[in-house]
C-alpha cells in the first residue's frame, strides 16, 4: 500500500501488472467523501498520470459500497465555512461559484483522465458516487447496486453535469432520474448497456480486476492516445460546453427558495439531524404505485 495524506483513501500501485488502485475508505458512512478526500482522490489521481509505468487505474469503495456521494452531514461546510451559524445561513452566489468550479474541476478531470479507469460499483453509487460510476472508461456494477440522484429532491434537478448524465444514460433516463430523484437497482438498467458488465454482487471485485487487467495488456502510448482521441470526440460531440454549464447549473440550482409545503433538507436538516432529516425526505417524496 502507498502512502496516502488521507487514510480515507487508500492509494496501491502494482506495478508488474501496472495497475494503481484508489479504494474510498469511509465506509462507516457508505465511503461518502468530503472536499478533503476528494482532494486526496484527484492528488492520487495525478500520481498515476505522472507515472509512465501505470496503464490502468481501479476505483472502488471498501466493504462493498462504492460511494454515497459527497457528505450531506454538513450541507454548506462545503463552502469553507463549517461554523453554527453558517451552517443555518445560505452561502453568497459568488461563493457557491468560486467553490463548484472547483469541485467540477475534479469531475472534469476525472472524465477526462489520461489514462484507463475501471470501476469496481457495488452496494451503493449515488449522487457524485453515481457521477463517478458513469465517467469511468469500463465499469463493472452488481445487480443490486443502487443508483441516482436522490439530492435532486432537496437540491434541484439541474445538479451535477447534465451533458454526462444525457450522454451516458440518454436523455428519457437522465430526465425521469433528474425530475424525481429516484434511485434503482443497476440490474432494472442491465438491458440498456450503460455499464460494461453487469453481475452478481459476489463476482463484481473479481470481474473488474480481470478488466483492469486486460486493458493494462495494451501499448501504454497506444492507450494514451486513444484516450485522448476518445476524449476529443467526445467533446465535439456531447460535452461541448460542459465544463462551465456543469458548476453554473449547481451553484444557481442549489440557491433555491423553498415554499412552506415544499421539503427542505438543509432546514430539516439542522432542526432534527442528518438521520432524521433523510428519513423525513424519503417519507416526504413517497408516492405508493397506484395498484392494477
């Protein structure tokens, strides 16, 4: 194992296979991340571009949960500032700007990464887990795996890259995600090919390291390129504009004014607790299948 400046996230490197592994390790709150692992995240990341030998990057979670997304617990200590009182206050605009271009930033690099990135998807991909999951280049998820993006019900619709998501899922998906924030099992999608495989929940750890090494059989500059042209074309054709209607869309998304019979999870939040709070959402959002 390498060392790590997070012990959060786990960073190995293989180098006779030429392999790195990024493991999220947070798994008392379902390897959800904050800005700090997500830094040390992109820090590892720009290790295994700088390194010549590494063809191949894995992402996972450990003890089978891929990621919950960013750490809801304190909603607007993302914006610099983790006091009480900031925690009841709305950030400036200015500020939710100057915070989501950065976070996009990582995002953007992430899609865009030189070198082969295969996911291990497991237990549970949501919010930015569910980003990640669908950015990577080969992604390999269980069947009982649940996906979305459930903070749209507190957040918005527009939330998150928007190109991706229409790119990835086609836009009849990404809109029924987007507009009710449910979240399914990856198995219910098995049939629309958004993932490379596929499988049940027990293979998912075997299956995406016979992946991983399989690509990594292939010419390092031959991959590098590819990359690049992958990217290039992905540009012209679907992302063309992403990288600043992406933060704009959630900064202005995440400033919303809510009406008093409309659920809002920050208020809720610091009135009852993170549990509660989820809780109260779910209950809020619920609406029973009408029966046959």
């Amino acid at each position: 194992m390498t060392a790590s400046n997070d012990d959060r996230v786990l960073f190995e490197v293989d180098p006779d296979r030429r392999i790195a592994t990024i493991t999220l390790n947070n798994p008392k709150q379902r390897n959800s991340y904050d800005a700090a692992m997500r830094e040390e995240v992109g820090r590892c990341l720009d290790r295994v571009a700088d390194d010549d030998d590494i063809i191949v990057v894995l992402l996972r979670g450990a003890e089978g949960v891929f990621s919950t997304g960013a750490d809801m617990n304190n909603a607007y200590g993302w914006y610099g500032d983790k006091s009480e009182a900031a925690a009841k206050r709305r950030p400036s605009q200015r500020r939710r700007l100057t915070v989501d271009r950065k976070s996009f930033s990582f995002y953007h690099n992430f899609m865009g990464f030189p070198k082969v990135t295969v996911g291990e998807i497991s237990g549970y991909a949501l919010g930015g887990g569910f980003e990640m999951a669908l950015m990577t280049d080969i992604s390999v998820i269980a069947r009982d795996t649940k996906i979305g993006m459930p903070a749209t019900r507190f957040l918005g619709p527009a939330l998150g890259s928007l190109h991706m998501f229409f790119h990835r899922l086609g836009p009849v998906l990404a809109r029924r995600l987007l507009l009710t924030g449910d979240i399914v099992e990856a198995g219910e999608l098995e049939h629309l090919g958004i993932f490379t495989e596929t499988c049940d929940s027990g293979a998912v750890t075997a299956r995406a390291r016979y992946w991983a090494e399989k690509v990594a059989k292939m010419p390092a500059d031959g991959v590098v390129i590819a990359k690049e042209a992958f990217r290039m074309v992905e540009q012209s054709q679907a992302y063309n504009g992403e990288e600043v209607a992406s933060y704009l869309f959630h900064a202005y998304g995440t400033n919303l004014q809510f009406g008093p019979d409309e659920f809002n999870f920050v208020k809720t939040r610091a009135q009852h607790g993170t549990k509660e709070a989820f809780r109260l959402r779910d209950e809020h959002f619920h609406v029973p299948e009408p029966e046959a």
